[in-house]
C-alpha cells in the first residue's frame, strides 16, 4: 500500500444537527473530529452539510440551518436525496467520497464513479437491512465489531471505533455522589431503568438528555418519562451544551448507561472515561468493546444488579481510567485508520484483490477468506498492542 498522500475529500454529513452540534448530535461530532484532523494533515476536505456548520476546509450547506434544531421532526429522506445529488454533481472534484448517511451510504456507493467510503453510526439490525446490503460494492465501515456481526458475509471496508478530541476533557478528583444519565429520553437507552437504579441505590440521579420531536418521542416523554420523575430524588436538566454535559459528567460518581438495545458505539461511555467518569452500563451492542469490567466499570444484567454495583466504582483508578480512554478513542487514532481505508479503496481500483481493512490496535481484525472468491466478515480475533502489527499493517 502506498504511502498517505493528501487526497481531495468529500465528508458527506446528515443535515439534522450543525458540525459540530452545539448539544447533542453523535454522528456530526464524529464526523466533525474527523474533518478537523484530516484537514490538520493536509487534505483538501470539503464538508456537505447544514450552513451553520463551522468546519475547516469548505462547506456545501444542503439547508439553512440544522433541521432538528429548528423544531423539524418529519422523514429526512427527502433531504438526504437533495445531498445525494448535490454530491453527484460535485464528485469530480474529490479522490474520494466519505458519507455518513446510513442507508444512504450503499446508494452513493452504487451511484458514484468516484470511489465511496461509508461509515454507519447507526442501528442497522433491520430485515430490510440484508437486502440493502447485498448491494455494496465494498466500501462500507462499521463502528464496532458488534455492529459489523449484524452481516457477517457482508464486504465489510473495516471496523473503525469512533475518536474524538477528549484532551479537554475536564478531569475533577473529587466528586459528588451524584450518578448521571446522559443522552435521550428514550425506551431504548434506559432512561427510566436509570432512575429505578438511582432509587435502588438511595443516591441522586442528574439527567441531561434532548426529547425529540416525533410525536411518539413526545409521547413517551410526556407518558412514561416526566411521571416517572418522581420515583426517586431526581434532577432534570433537559438538553445542555458540551462544556456543560462535561463538566456534568465530570463531577459525577458514575454514570448510567442501563439501555438495552445493541448499541453501535456509545459515545457517551468514551466521554464519561475520558472524565476519569467509571460507567456501569448493559452488557450489550459495542459496550464492552469500549468499558472494561472492573477497570472502567461494570455490567450488570438488570437495574437490580446495576444498583448493587454502585458501591464498588469507589474502588476504580479515575486517572488510568481516562488515560486508556484517551489512548484508545482519540480523533488522530480514526483519522489514521480511515487513512488506510481510503488508501485501500483506491488501491482496490487499481488492485480489485485487495481487501481494504482498518481497526485500531485495541479492536479486532477482519480476516478474508479468500478461497471463498470475496470478501467476508471472517473469524474475529484480538490484535493487540503486543503483537505490534495489525490488518492494518499488511498490504
């Protein structure tokens, strides 16, 4: 594989939050971390997203102003088309295209005589997902192994754990016996289960969490979310700003991640870690890829469990807590590893044999069975640090 030459970029972002968004917005942080250290390592990146982004390189606003923040709560798709286009008519201007709109990716990937990167930061156990997928060309990235075994014969590009930039993030030694909950008001990420923890526990809850704006969002906010407030000593805080969710964050004993749906990555598990935070979460999607049991935190089956586990964070190292964080999930550790990935898509075009793989040292491999004829979601197996080389490593 060659060497890493600056490339013209194109980072193709969802229009619903700005990039980077002010509060909550997982993906367009990622995507955010990215342009900024691809841009700091020469590459010409051009972002499409919604005109009050503030990214470096240049920007092609698909609408206005971010449609989430503007009270827009209907079906994205027809935006999403409107990019799509918008991109097909520019995608002679870049090496390569890298999209991050979920079941968007595959039909750019078809579309584009420009090879195409695409990364999925979403759920993707869907039936409908298999038929979708049998179309890739090959180009697609998962966030996790958890995520990629979703299609395990699938041509998978890499697995890629989300980086951020966490060298800010506030550490405080001494903390407040407070647990925390943050993200949405949602079934699925266990928001009322952790306010039966709290209660459990006899500790306070703090919540810092966005209510969205599908009427069965609001629904389950107004029904099941605010009477359930008043089961045990809890605060609301609703949506907050970064520095504030940080310093929310940082303050805390632990905090709670009890949902129960396979979650893609989990941001909010590296940003709680990189506060020197420990998490006690579900043993469920991505999550022990990210906490480790005993030095990060702990899993726990039920809120029952989770609750008698409270106590025993006050025996975890905070400072080795956020420097492994800060090792294994930083944007310069994704960056390169999507580096390598886009090498290797335009290296297949000239070498359609070869595999293109990214993970981080503290991830897994994909291997290839390539007596099959393709490219498969092999047997997973650990590289570690140890071994002192990766997928990555080989060309």
């Amino acid at each position: 594989m060659r060497g890493v030459r600056p490339l013209r970029i194109a980072q193709v972002a969802p229009p619903l939050e700005p990039v980077p968004p002010p509060a909550y917005g997982g993906t367009e942080r990622v995507v955010h971390a990215l342009v900024v250290e691809l841009v700091r390592r020469g590459h010409d990146v051009t972002t499409f997203a919604s005109g009050d982004s503030a990214v470096p390189g240049r920007l092609v606003p698909i609408v206005p102003k971010a449609l989430r923040p503007s009270g827009f709560g209907g079906d994205p798709w027809p935006y999403f088309s409107a990019e799509l286009l918008e991109v097909l008519s520019r995608e002679d201007d870049f090496d390569l295209i890298h999209i991050h709109l979920e079941w968007a990716n595959v039909l750019l990937a078809r579309a584009a005589r420009t090879p195409v990167v695409g990364t999925f930061h979403g759920r993707i156990d869907f039936k409908v997902g298999a038929d979708v997928m049998r179309h890739d060309s090959g180009g697609m990235v998962a966030i996790s192994r958890a995520q990629a075994s979703t299609y395990p014969d699938m041509r998978w590009a890499g697995v890629v754990h989300n980086g951020l930039d966490l060298t800010s993030a506030p550490f405080e030694q001494q903390r407040s016996d407070d647990l925390v909950f943050v993200g949405r008001v949602a079934p699925e990420k266990g928001i009322v289960e952790a306010i039966e923890i709290a209660r459990l526990a006899g500790r306070r809850l703090r919540i810092a969490a966005k209510v969205g704006t599908r009427p069965d969002e609001r629904a389950y906010y107004e029904q099941v979310f605010l009477p359930a407030l008043d089961r045990a000593d809890v605060e609301y805080l609703g949506e907050v700003s970064t520095a504030d969710r940080d310093r929310l964050i940082a303050g805390a004993y632990a905090v709670l991640m009890p949902g129960g749906w396979p979650e893609p990555f989990g941001l909010v598990a590296i940003e709680a870690l990189a506060c020197g935070t420990p998490v006690l979460t579900r043993r469920v999607g991505a999550l022990p890829e990210i906490v480790r049991e005993g030095i990060d935190g702990f899993f726990g089956d039920d809120s029952a469990q989770l609750a008698f586990l409270v106590d025993r964070v006050g025996t975890l190292d905070r400072k080795e807590i956020r420097r492994s964080v800060l090792e294994r999930f930083s944007a310069e550790r994704m960056a390169s590893d999507y580096e390598r990935i886009y090498e290797r898509q335009l290296d297949a075009v000239e070498s359609p044999e070869l595999m293109p793989v990214a993970v981080n040292a503290e991830s897994v491999a994909i291997t290839v069975d390539r007596d099959a004829g393709d490219r498969r979601l092999g047997a997973l197996r650990s590289v570690g640090p140890a071994s002192g080389t990766s997928s990555l490593d080989r060309s």
